[in-house]
C-alpha cells in the first residue's frame, strides 16, 4: 500500500498501485506527486517509481467530471502529523 501527498498538499492513503494507477489517468496523481510506503526511508516522485509500479507515464486525457463523481475507490486522505 502507498500513500501520496496531493496538490493541496495532503497526505493520502493508502492506496493500492492499481489505485494510484486509477489516479494516474484521472489526473490526481502526476509524475511529480510525492509517494512513499512502508519500509521506504524518505518520499519519492512517481516518475522515479513508475517502472517499478509497472505505471506508464504517458496517461490519457483526465476523465470527464461525470465520471471521477462516483464514490468507488474513493480516497483516504488525512492531514501530515
């Protein structure tokens, strides 16, 4: 499981790769956000995870607004100690 910080600047998660992988494509999580789990000593961008999380960065056009309006796979976010 991962956690990423969004573009207000919140701790997320966790979240699952094919979550941030969801992300990805929708456009809330960029080749610049910030991720990190368990084990890892510090943050890293995706862009320096993606081979790893099997993400490939060239992601289509974000998802019209009807669609990123469902509740599944909603994310947990929660304010950085």
């Amino acid at each position: 499981m991962w956690f990423y910080v969004d573009k207000d600047r919140q701790q997320c998660g966790p979240v699952s790769v094919d979550e941030l992988k969801r992300l990805f494509g929708t456009g809330a999580v960029t080749k610049r956000t910030h991720l990190w789990q368990e084990g890892r000593a510090e943050w890293s961008r995706l862009e320096e995870l993606a081979p790893q999380l099997g993400i490939n960065l060239v992601a289509p056009p974000p998802t019209p607004a009807s669609a990123r309006s469902s509740s599944a796979g909603a994310r947990v976010c929660s304010r950085p100690a």
